[in-house]
C-alpha cells in the first residue's frame, strides 16, 4: 500500500474530535505509523497520533505500537513520557495492536535483547529473527482469532504477511495464542485484547487484521 504524501503532516483523523474513547492513539515517535493512519482512514476509523503525553487523553480507545527500530522506540517512549500511559492502557485490558517492533516492545522476555518494556505478552521474541540482510520476505497464511477465554473465534483466510527483517515467537507462554505461523516459527500472537504481528499488514491492501482489532474491546 502506498501512502498518500498527506500523511506526513496529518496528526489526527478528520472525525478524531468527535468519537470520545472510541480514537486509536497510533505511537508517533519513530517508524511506520502513517501506514497504521492510512489503513484506519480507510476502515473510517478515527485515530490521533501519539507523540508526547500530552495527546493521550480520555479519547484514546486503543493503542497501535508501529514497526520501526524497538530500541529507539523504546527510549523515546520514556522521554516523551508517553511510557506511562501506555503501559496504563494495556494493564487496564485495552485493546492493543504491536506490529513488528510492536511486538518486540510488548514481549515479556527477549531472547536476545536484556532490555524488556511493556512486558505484557506472554512469550519470548527474536529480535532481527530472519537477519538483517535478507530479512524481509512475503508469505501467506491463515490468521487464527480467540475469544477472551483465549478459544478459538475465527480465521483469516489467505492473509498476506509482509516481513521488513522482522522478528519471531521464540516461545510461547501458557497466556498467549498463536494467530499465525510460517516457515516453522509463530508470527503473530493473541492475548485477551493484545495482538502482535512479526509482519506489516498496515503495508498491504488487506484490512481485514485491523478490521479485527478495531473489533476487541
């Protein structure tokens, strides 16, 4: 999916005054998030971006955690003061939606990474899991939903998943559900109303995982 060039100054849906706790707050501080804008614009979903504590209010539903460079993302999440917030919303059981290095930032344990930072999902991630020269590849795959009792919801079928040398699932905990797998290792997770993806869905034309997410809650 290309991105309309408008997306680089847009800060805020056009309708994101006007739906109190129903907006997506889309973290802002590094990485793809004007991809995230673009597919919710096109689901006519409001949504603001999350730069500094300061924007996120009492209209911000959800959360999205963009791809990007986790690290980088990781100190500017403390130093914007938007750490606390955010990490206030996903205790609360607020629907979040981590993608690449979202996921990484929402792991309880890295495995090779010492630095750990929501620590809400239950499994343990690899970072730069397919290298960093020929990490970026293109598979499809079934995408599996669960309830909150973490049952079996739905799937989405042939859901293309785009990888930007992203990581993977090195192991799953007990809390955590598989969505997706390919090539042997589990890339996308469910977790009550946390779900996390190794791939970019936000970079396709295919809706249908923010379709579900926009669903949770």
């Amino acid at each position: 999916m290309v991105v309309d060039v408008a997306y680089i100054s847009k800060e805020r849906s056009d309708d994101a005054d006007n739906a109190p706790g129903s907006v997506t707050g889309i973290l802002a501080v590094q990485g793809a998030f004007a991809e995230h804008a673009a597919m919710l614009d096109r689901l006519s979903s409001p949504w603001r971006l999350l730069r500094a504590a300061d924007d996120f209010d009492e209209s911000i539903g959800r959360v999205i955690l963009p791809g990007g460079e986790s690290t980088t993302q990781g100190k500017l999440l403390r130093s914007t003061g938007l750490f606390e917030p955010i990490a206030a919303h996903i205790a609360a059981g607020k629907p979040v939606f981590g993608t690449c290095a979202g996921m990484i930032l929402l792991a309880r344990r890295l495995e090779n990474d010492d630095n750990v930072y929501f620590g809400a999902l239950d499994a343990t991630v690899r970072r730069n899991a397919y290298g960093r020269q020929l990490g970026s590849f293109a598979a499809e795959e079934a995408v599996h939903t669960f309830d909150a009792q973490g049952e079996p919801s739905g799937e989405i079928a042939d859901f293309p998943l785009v990888f930007i040398r992203g990581p993977f699932v090195a192991e799953v905990g007990p809390n955590a559900r598989v969505m997706a797998s390919t090539r042997g290792n589990a890339v996308a997770l469910q977790q009550g109303n946390i779900i996390a993806t190794a791939f970019h869905p936000e970079i396709t034309d295919d809706p249908r995982i923010h379709e579900y997410f926009l669903m949770l809650g």
